[in-house]
C-alpha cells in the first residue's frame, strides 16, 4: 500500500498535465504537480494550504470561486473554459476536467487543466479576422455579389443590396437576369463559368433602357470565378465599382482644359510655392496675344511682359493682392513680343491645396487695346446719334431740363414736337436697311435746318424725332414750325435710284401749359403724336388731356388685338359689286371686322394699323385670304359666280411669302383662280417698284385678277399702270362722294374713267350712295359700282339670300332708265315752266320742270337728260353757273339759256367757254326754239353715240 502510494503520488507529481487537488468544501488547495506550477508560476509550497481563489481572476468574497463551485455539482466530469491568474498577473486559458473523490476519507476535488492559451488567441484572432472580413465585405463601397453557376444569389453585400434599394436578404435565391432584364452580358457569365477566366472592363457604360431619365451610368467590372480545391468552378463573384462620378468628372476635367485652351482671353498659372512665382502653363491666346510661345515663358515671372514701363498706378494693385493672398484686378500697359504695346485687363486669383496652403495663381488676361481705342469715341458718342449725328435720348432730357429751367426764369415758353415719319417701316423692310437710314440722315438733315442754334434736334430710335424749341413767346410760332415741318419732310428725295416720299405725324406739347417736366412733355407730344395719325398722318395735333385716355385706350385695344386672332373674333363682311350695263352682281370685297368681346364690333380704321405696326397682319391676312376663298367656293358649289376681291397689306407683299400663301390656299379651298382678285394701293407700289413689279406678275401667273385700291390718292407714277399686269383700278370713294355737286370731282372721275378705258382697265367705283352718283357713274360709262346704294357690307349668310334673289337679274333700281333722253326745263318763274313745258311736251318731248338749280341737279342725276334749257335770272344761282356745273357734270348733255338783253356779255362768255350751247333772248320765238332744240338733240346724239363707241373698245379690251 505504501509503494502504491508513493507510485500515484509520483504519478501525480510528474503528470504532463497540470493537476491540483483541492477540498471539495473550503476550496483549499491540497496538492499541485510540478506542470501546475510551471502553468501558474508558483511553487508547489506557495499554493498549498490556499484557497483555491488565488489562480482564479472570477474569484470573490464566497469561500470557492464560481468555476470551483459548478465542478462541485452539476458540472463534475465536464470539460469548461476558464481562466487561471499566473503569480505574473496574466490570464491563462485553461480547459479544465475535474472530479470529485474522497481521498483519504476527505471529499477533494481532482482537476485536470490543460493550457488552451494559444488556441484561443489563435480563436480569437480567427474570430477577429472573420468579423472584420465581414464588416468589410458588407461596408465595401465596392458592390459585390457572390452566384452560383446559374447565377442565383448566393449572398451580396450591404452596398450592393443598397444601390438597388433592397436588403442583401431579398436577393437571395433570386436570378441575377431575373431581377436584372436590362443586362445584357450573360454571354460573358457563362464564358466566366465556361472558362474560369475572370472578366474585367474599366468604366463600362450601362444605360437603363426602363428608366432611361436615370442617364448613363460607368462602372469598373470584375466578374471571377469561384472555384473548389480541384479546380472546378462553383460559382461567380461579381464586383462592380460606380465611378460615374469620375467619369464625368474626368469629362469635365476634359472640357475645362478643351474651354482653356478654345478660350480667347489669355490664361497664366503661376507657382505660388517659389519665391519667383514663375510660370507653370500659358493657353494658346496667350500665345497669340503676346507673341511668345509656351516655351519662351515657362519658369518666368509674368512682370515680364510690363518691360520697362514699372511704374504703372495700377500695379500697386496687384502686389496688394498678391501680400494679401487675394483676388485682384489691374488694368495695364503690356508689351507683345514685337515691343507693341497692348492694354490689358487682368484677373489674378489664388488657388488653395486641401490643407489650404497657397499653390498657385491663376491670372485671366482680356486685351482691350480695341476698348480702350475707341473709348474716347464713344465718349464723344455717348450724348449723340450714331447714325445721323442729333442728340440722343440722352442728351434730349438734359437739353429739355435745362430749357424748361430757363423758361421758368425767363417766363418763356417751351415747346416739344414730337415727330414719327409714317409708313418708313415699310420703306425700310421693302428697299432694305440701308435705304432706310439714308432717308433718316436727310430728314434729320431738314429737321436740323428748319431750328435756331439754341433749340435741339434729337433722334430717338428707329423713326422718332423730338424738336425742342426754346424761348418762345407765343403758342402760335409752333404753328410755323410745325407748318414748315410737314412741308420739308413731305419734299421727294431719291436714294439709290428710288424717289420716296415720306411724311411726318407730329405731336405737339408746350411748357408749362402741358407739363412742368421732360418726362411729361414727352408723354404728351407722344400722345399728340399718335393721335396726329389716327387723324389721317401728314398733319400735326396739339395735346389735349382727353389724348391720355385715347392712348391708354390704344394700349388696350393693342394688347387685345394681340389674342383676337387665335381666339377666334374677326370674321368677314362682304360688299356686292355691281356691273352697271346690267346690274348684276358680278362679285363682292371681302372686308374683315373685329368682333370683341369687350368693345363689341371694332371699326377696321381703329385696328388695322395696329395690326399692321407688329407681324400680326400678316398672319391676319392670310386668315382673311383663307376664309375669302372657302367662301368663294360655297358660293360657287351653289351655282353663285362671284369674283371674290381681297384686300392686301404691304407687310403682305414684302414678307417674300404671298405667292406661296396663295397658291397654297387656292389650292387647300378648291377654288378657281380667275374667282380671286387681290387689291393693292397705289401707295404700295411706291415702296420698291422693282420688287413689286416681281411679285405681281408671279400673281398673275397664278390666273388671279389684280385691282388697284384708292386709285387718285396715292403717290405712285400712271407709268405703272401700263408696266404692271393690273387689270381694274378702283376710284376712291372720297372722289365719288360729291360728284353730283363738285365739278372739281366730277372733271376728276370722268378723267379717271377715260384714261382707264384707253389703258384697257376696267373701272370701280366705291363709296357710290345714291341714285344722283349710280347716274352720273353710268352716263360716263364706268364699269361696276360698290356701296351703300346696292347694301352694306354684311356677312355671308346675311348676303346670300340678298344675291340669289338677284340671280341673272339687276340689282339696281329702274332710276335713269328711260328710253330716250329728256328735256329739262329750268325757271324759277312757275308760269313760264307751265307754258314752256306744254307746248314743247306737244312736240313729243318727254319734260322735266326744275324750280331752280337745286331742283335741276337732282333731276339730272335721275334721268337722262338730253338738253337742259335754263333761265338765267334765279334767286340761288344764275343760268350760266348752273350750265357751267352742268357741263363738268354732264358733259354730254347740251346746255342753251334764256336771257334778257342786259346779259348779252356775261352770256357771251359762256358760250365762248363752251358752257352754254346756244342761247335765245326773252322774249323767245318758238318756231326757233324748236329748231335749236332739234339741233340740240343731234348734238347730244353725237356726243352720246361717241361714248358709246369708247365703252364697247373699253369692253372688248376687257
């Protein structure tokens, strides 16, 4: 027993594994081998007689430690992890197995520790290592995606579940082609897979065709395979890098160096990090500007380029600058290589490293040698007109103050003429800019002239002039002023082979009876201005405080006019046209009226010349054509045959697109082109002849009919007549008003109708509205006839009824329609008409019976009337001024006189004037009154029978 017991006590002792005994109750240690103490540090004699708590760092004031207390019960026989406290103070990991025995009659306990230190760093380490793996792999900007063979997820990271907004979860199980249609490299999958080569591309661009708003994106890809210990792919890892953003950022980075080195101001980059700051990089302006190539500067300090020439105020700028580390700017003398001077402008700025240290400057140059040259020019120019050398706006406020300030002092008057030339846009756009500002040259010319030194002339822009005339002592001496004005712009000038004629609207206000200030005075001459052309043009107007509500009234219906078109409110009147050797109506004007919603319907005078001051007549125009011909057709599709008429607008003509606009819309309505006839002033020829001549002759080609509109009132030469392919003139209606009344009218109408017909045109007469002016109108064999006498302009569904009623029938009453000509016998004496009347009504005269001239003309302009017998005695007008009017009126129609003795000589006269045919004194013999009245008779044959002659040539040249 005793050799047993000394055998497991060496046993024990010399144990490879580190062994202790300790007292199952208090915990004291009994026995320690030598391996427990090479594993804790103490002897063998410094543990013995211990509490077991001195090798266990979990120990605390129970009487065994945690670890010692769970090998005493449940976990005897079970291997645990702990930790033991070495007499160094560090902390060994154990694996302990122990057991409880009873030695010796004692309960101990038996523990087995085997030193597992270095395993658990290792553990440790291990676990460490695959932590921050896996943080890693999870927060890597990196995107990254881990597939198998048929490329199902797998696993994927944080920022590749993120980018597409998902958890890392979701994707897995789920097909990368799946989630992904837009992809189009599974091709190279499965090569990766097929061939277990990795596939790389740098910047790859990727456009989503679903969500194309996303733009292209660029992306470093890296596709490799997985691969098991005997080389065989399991799988794919895909790592994808978004670096769209240095992508563009190199694009950009592109860009700025491709917009420095296109730019046209020089650029210098200094090393602010040398004391010399030298020069790092010049662009090609700079090159250019001063001469030297980028070689010849490198490494040079810019002040080269200053020469001697240092001591320059400005430069003080820049050192501040510079000393100050700040922006900075200098205008300076610099010297190109060739020794030529040159100013310029320079921009210095410093630039910052990202610990803010000074690196560099960059300096931006601009020469302004061009500047600076004609600086001096346009100071002299800042107060003047460049074009014809007046005062500018400028310059007018300043002169007008210091004129009214004078007439305050002075007690004077100032007056402000505001002048605007009328129709010189059209001038302007039809002959071209240069012909346009000659005439502003010569006009400013003539206004210069018409002015005492003190008082100014000023341009404003475009056609405006403003006159002011200082130190005035009565408001009539703008009456001359403005007088002498409308004369000498009204004067012909020829420019470029063209004579133009131009006139002025001028507005008129006067210090202190219209205004106190400039600012005033002008607004009130500009609203005088605009009222002068609404009077007509070539004429001047004083203001008057009523004109600022007409200009806001004008500024409104303006802006409304702006939105009428697409809106829809102008719609089409039409007027029938007459031929007076039948009366039928042979065609009708179209005429456009605005109907407002605001003002109701608006006069075409208020709104037209609005329309035409903007591009909206234009468009207006071919509204008008468009709808005239759609019309047209209706009526045609009904078995109405009408030439439709249709007025054109200069802007028209000049926009260098009517010929196509009309061949389009005849073509898009269906309407014949010998149905349209277009109609131009005599004024639109006056602009560019050559052009117009052009542009009328492509028309005529089209088969359309061209008229001449206000024929008489405007300024262009009868050459144009027989140069132009015009085949009717139309008389103005200012002309036809009073023909039965002003010989000066009636000598001007048949003139026209006479020189239309030998020029084989035909002739309408507008504005016709009474049967006086229809008479006189076809007794000189004018063609057709329009106005209120035949109806007033209506619209289309109110004027057809009103035409079919008149189908192939005259729409003109029966005045004038007697078969043979009457004889009209003028008295104021009511006896002698009775017995005169009789007796010649008994010789088969068909009588008329006048109490005097009033009576006379009215009868005239309702019958024919062959011979006029007049007395020459009568209250209102004398036998001789009645036959005088009868003759301008009446021309074929034979004029004889009743007169006493004691007017032999006036009577006399008249005769050798040809006013009167034959004259027979009172008392008269009737046997030779009947025979002057057959002679009479056969004359007015005669003089008929040659009219008719002219009118059938007139209608056969037709």
């Amino acid at each position: 027993m005793l050799q047993n017991k000394e055998f497991y006590q060496k046993l024990f002792i010399e144990a490879s594994d580190a062994m202790a005994v300790a007292d199952a109750e208090t915990g004291e240690l009994l026995n320690v081998n030598h391996a427990m103490e090479r594993l804790v540090g103490w002897q063998r004699e410094a543990l013995i007689g211990k509490s077991q708590k001195i090798l266990h760092p979990d120990s605390g004031s129970d009487p065994v430690t945690p670890s010692f207390a769970r090998h005493s019960n449940e976990m005897a026989g079970k291997p645990i992890e702990s930790q033991v406290l070495t007499r160094q103070g560090e902390l060994r990991d154990v694996e302990i197995k122990a057991a409880p025995v009873v030695l010796q009659g004692r309960h101990v306990i038996l523990g087995f520790f085997r030193d597992i230190t270095d395993r658990k760093c290792s553990e440790r380490a291990l676990f460490e290592s695959n932590e921050l793996l896996e943080r890693v792999f999870a927060n890597l900007r990196m995107l990254i995606a881990y597939m198998d063979t048929d490329f199902n997820f797998i696993r994927v990271n944080h920022t590749y579940a993120a980018a597409d907004g998902r958890s890392p979860e979701s994707f897995v199980g789920k097909n990368h082609f799946d989630l992904y249609p837009d992809a189009q490299n599974e091709a190279i999958f499965r090569q990766v897979v097929a061939s277990g080569e990795p596939h790389i591309e740098i910047a790859r661009p990727f456009v989503y065709e679903h969500d194309k708003a996303r733009g292209i994106s660029y992306w470093d890809w890296n596709l490799q395979a997985v691969k098991d210990s005997e080389g065989a792919v399991t799988g794919v890892i895909l790592s994808l890098v978004d670096v769209t953003g240095e992508k563009r950022v190199e694009q950009a980075m592109r860009l700025w160096r491709r917009v420095i080195d296109a730019s046209t101001n020089a650029i210098i980059i200094t090393d602010a990090t040398q004391k010399n700051m030298p020069i790092v990089y010049v662009n090609p302006a700079f090159e250019h500007i001063t001469g030297y190539s980028a070689a010849e500067v490198m490494g040079r300090n810019p002040a080269f380029l200053h020469g001697s020439d240092i001591n320059q105020p400005e430069l003080e700028h820049l050192r501040q600058a510079l000393r100050q580390q700040r922006d900075g700017n200098a205008l300076l003398r610099n010297y190109r290589k060739n020794g030529e001077m040159y100013w310029s402008e320079l921009f210095i700025s410093p630039v910052w490293d990202e610990q803010g240290m000074l690196t560099h400057y960059v300096g931006i140059s601009r020469d302004v040698t061009a500047d600076k040259h004609y600086e001096a020019e346009l100071e002299r120019l800042s107060n003047h007109d460049s074009l014809t050398g007046l005062a500018n706006r400028i310059l007018l406020r300043d002169r007008l103050t210091q004129a009214i300030a004078f007439a305050r002092r002075m007690n004077t008057l100032v007056g402000v003429l505001f002048v605007d030339l009328d129709r010189f846009k059209m001038i302007n756009d039809s002959l071209g800019h240069h012909v346009g500002d000659h005439l502003l040259q010569v006009v400013g010319q003539r206004l210069q002239q018409l002015v005492c030194e003190s008082d100014t002339v000023a341009r404003l822009g475009g056609d405006e002039f403003v006159l002011v005339l200082s130190n005035l002592t009565s408001y009539d001496d703008l009456n001359v002023v403005a007088n002498k004005l409308l004369e000498a712009v009204g004067q012909p000038l020829q420019v470029d082979g063209h004579e133009l004629y131009t006139s002025p609207s001028i507005g008129i206000a006067c210090y202190p009876r219209d205004g106190e200030d400039e600012q005033n005075l002008l607004k009130q001459a500009d609203a005088a201005m605009y009222h002068a052309k609404e009077c007509g043009r070539n004429t001047f107007c004083f203001y008057t405080p009523d004109m600022d509500e007409a200009a806001q009234e004008r500024l409104t219906l303006a802006n409304a006019l702006h939105y009428a078109l697409e809106k829809g409110e102008f719609v089409l009147h039409y007027q029938p046209q007459v031929a007076l050797h039948n009366g039928e109506i042979v065609g009708v004007e179209a005429l456009v009226r605005w109907q407002s919603p605001e003002k109701g319907l608006v006069p075409p005078d208020q709104f037209i010349p609005l329309a035409e001051e903007s591009d909206l007549i234009i468009k207006l125009g071919r509204w008008v054509l468009y709808e005239a011909c759609t019309q047209a057709r209706a009526w045609l599709n009904q078995g109405i045959t009408l030439t439709m008429a249709v007025n054109l607008s200069v802007r028209q003509l000049i926009s260098g697109t009517l010929v196509q606009s009309v061949r389009e819309i005849l073509q898009q309505t269906g309407l014949p082109p010998y149905f349209l006839e277009l109609e131009l002033t005599e004024s639109h020829l006056a602009y560019d002849p050559e052009s117009m001549a052009r542009i009328l002759k492509e028309l005529d080609a089209l088969g359309i009919g061209l008229a001449l509109d206000d024929f008489g009132t405007g300024y262009s030469s009868l050459s144009y007549l027989k140069q132009l392919p015009i085949g009717k003139i139309k008389i103005d209606r200012s002309f036809v008003r009073d023909i039965g009344s002003d010989s000066n009218d009636a000598t001007l109408v048949r003139t026209i109708i006479a020189m239309a017909h030998n020029l084989r045109l035909g002739v309408v007469a507008e504005g016709v509205e009474d049967a006086e002016q229809l008479m006189f109108l076809r007794a000189h064999h004018c063609n057709e006839i329009q106005g209120y006498y035949i109806s007033r302009p209506l619209p289309a569904d109110a004027l057809t009824p009103f035409i079919e009623a008149h189908l192939g029938t005259s729409a003109i009453s029966s005045v004038g329609a007697e078969e043979f000509a009457a004889l009209l016998l003028v008295d104021d004496d009511e006896a002698t008409l009775a017995v005169l009347g009789d007796t010649l009504a008994l010789d088969g005269h068909r009588v008329l019976r006048a109490r005097g001239p009033r009576q006379a003309l009215q009868l005239l302009a309702q019958h024919h009337v062959g011979v006029v017998i007049s007395d020459q005695r009568m209250p209102e007008m004398s036998g001789v001024a009645l036959l005088h009017k009868v003759k301008y009126l009446y021309p074929d129609t034979i004029r004889m006189l009743l007169t006493g003795y004691s007017d032999v000589d006036t009577v006399t006269g008249a005769v050798n004037e040809g006013a009167v045919y034959k004259f027979m004194s009172k008392p008269w013999d009737i046997v030779q009154l009947r025979s002057n009245l057959r002679d009479a008779f056969c004359q007015y044959e005669i003089h008929r029978a040659w009219g008719n002659k002219l009118l059938r040539f007139s209608l056969k040249a037709e």
